[in-house]
C-alpha cells in the first residue's frame, strides 16, 4: 500500500495567496512532503505531485512554526500555511519537520566523493532529465562530471563513450554557478543556463550533484532564491529604464541638454538619448530596491 511508505500523514486545510481554504492530504516521504487534493493510491500520483510542484523539500532552511492549530511552513521564497483539525495534529507536524532538519544533509557540508568511474575517468556520473533550452521535450540522460565539464548520453553505454554521446554542459568558466532546490538543478554558465532535474526517487539528488560540481570545478553555488532576486532586481531596473525611455523623458529639450536628469541630476551632452548616466542608474537601483523590501512572495493556488 502506498501510504505504508510515509513517515506521517493526515489532512490538512492549506490556504492559498488569496486566503481561500482548501481540504489537502499531506504524506511526508523522506525529507519531502507531498500534498493531494485526496489520498493517493499509487506512485504515479507521487510523481504527478512532484511534476507540479506540489511538494515542500525540507532542508536546514526550513522553519515550521505552530500557533494553536495553525501550522506554517517557511522555505525561502515561499510559506505554506495549514490548519490541523487540533493543536496536538499542528505540533506533531512541526516536530516531523525538525527531525528530518536534524538529519537531512547541510547545503554547506560537501558530499563525500563517490568513487571514480576509472573506465571514463569520471568523477561522478547518473541520470538526470534535461529540459530544452526553449522549446520541446524533456530528455531523460546519462551525465558524467569532470573537473571541465558534464559530457551527457542517450543512456549508459557501459565503458563505451563514443557511444551514443549528445553534448556537454562547460564548467570552467569564472562565471559559472549552480543553484538547485528540491530535484531541480540549474548550472548557469555565461552563454545560457541549463535545466536538469533528479529523479523522485533521488530526494538528495540535485544537492549531490551541486556540491560535486562546486568542489570539483570552477563553478559556485549560489542560493536558489538569491539568484531569483538577482535577476528579479536586474529585470526590473531593465524595465524601468524602458519604461523611462517610453515616456517621452529624452525628448524634452532641457533634459537633452543636460539641464535636468531625475531628481535634478545633471545629464552630460554626451550620453545618448537611449541611455542613462551613473547617477540615474543608482537611483533606479536604489528605489527598486526599496521596493523589493516591501515585496512579498505569496503562496499560488492548489
């Protein structure tokens, strides 16, 4: 039976961003808890949730806090909100989250090197699913990590690696990171970023292979949700300085000129009318970052 694979289960009311109550079923599997809008009867549904996202990764992040029935879950860049039938049911929970806290692996302790794959000389090698680039369908394949590179394959070809060989994910870049939450894993290199994905099965997967990539090249680990602010604070300050484009703010003489820039700033003759001195730029940076203090990331729908 299914739920015979589960630490703990039981129904939960969760609310969403809009404060809308919906009856869920919780099964925490490992260091994961799935959520269902019954109780599930087979893997498939297990696989289904974990495709839709429908799943909390507890790592030393986490936070569970109890108040009277209320159970709230934090993980970065997201809180679940739940409300168990009673107190009791809220501080059994919380107390689940934190035993598996306690033994869940650090995101700042590396793995323990794997042993050496010495008919390729790879330093680690599985299978991950790779999701395309702009367009098509997900591939599941075979990679192996070197100290330069991920070279992937249609499958395990056993020793023969001129065999059924794909491409290759470059790592020696300066400028190259990962970042990974859940089973997901991304390594941006300075071209273009690329999406893999663990099985279900592999809990700790993508967080194996992060910590092997970082320790074994020149790549760096940065916080899933620090890099979606980097490139949220990036994209909007972009946007707004379309936007000031937009407005007409370049076609006023004086500004031209140099007269007159945001909030008085001086504007050189020299810079063109598509662009913005140091100055402007800081203050845009500046005020979108007050603005992403005020922001908050609110729970979506299900």
């Amino acid at each position: 039976m299914v739920l015979e694979g589960l630490s703990a289960h039981a129904w939960f009311d969760k609310y969403n961003d809009k404060g809308k109550k919906q009856k869920r079923f919780f099964g925490l599997r490992g260091s994961a808890i799935f959520y269902f809008s019954k109780e599930p009867k087979s893997e498939k549904e297990f696989a289904k949730a974990e495709k839709d996202k429908r799943v909390i990764y507890i790592n030393e992040h986490t936070r569970a806090i109890v108040d009277g029935k209320a159970l709230s879950i934090d993980i970065p860049g997201r809180t679940y909100r739940l409300e168990a039938d009673t107190p009791s049911l809220a501080e059994e929970w919380r107390n689940h989250v934190e035993t598996v806290k306690s033994t869940s692996p650090s995101k700042n302790v590396a793995f323990s090197d794997p042993t050496p794959d010495l008919s390729s000389g790879a330093i680690h090698s599985g299978y991950l699913t790779k999701k395309p680039e702009k367009s098509g369908q997900e591939r599941r394949r075979f990679f192996e990590l070197y100290s330069s590179q991920m070279k992937y394959y249609k499958a395990d070809t056993g020793g023969n690696r001129g065999k059924g060989y794909v491409g290759s994910i470059p790592l020696q870049q300066n400028a190259t990171y990962v970042t990974y939450d859940g089973l997901e894993l991304a390594i941006h290199s300075p071209s273009r970023v690329y999406y893999l994905r663990a099985d279900p099965s592999d809990i700790d997967g993508a967080q194996k292979w992060a910590s092997l990539i970082v320790k074994h090249s020149n790549a760096t680990m940065k916080d899933e949700d620090a890099a979606n602010k980097s490139g949220s604070r990036n994209a909007s300050v972009t946007s707004s300085v379309q936007e000031i484009g937009k407005s007409g703010m370049y076609s006023n003489p004086s500004f031209r000129k140099g007269k007159v820039g945001l909030k008085g700033n001086k504007i050189s003759p020299a810079h063109s009318t598509n662009s913005l001195n140091a100055a402007d730029t800081s203050q845009l940076l500046a005020r979108n970052d007050s603005e992403n203090a005020h922001h908050f990331t609110g729970e979506r729908d299900g």
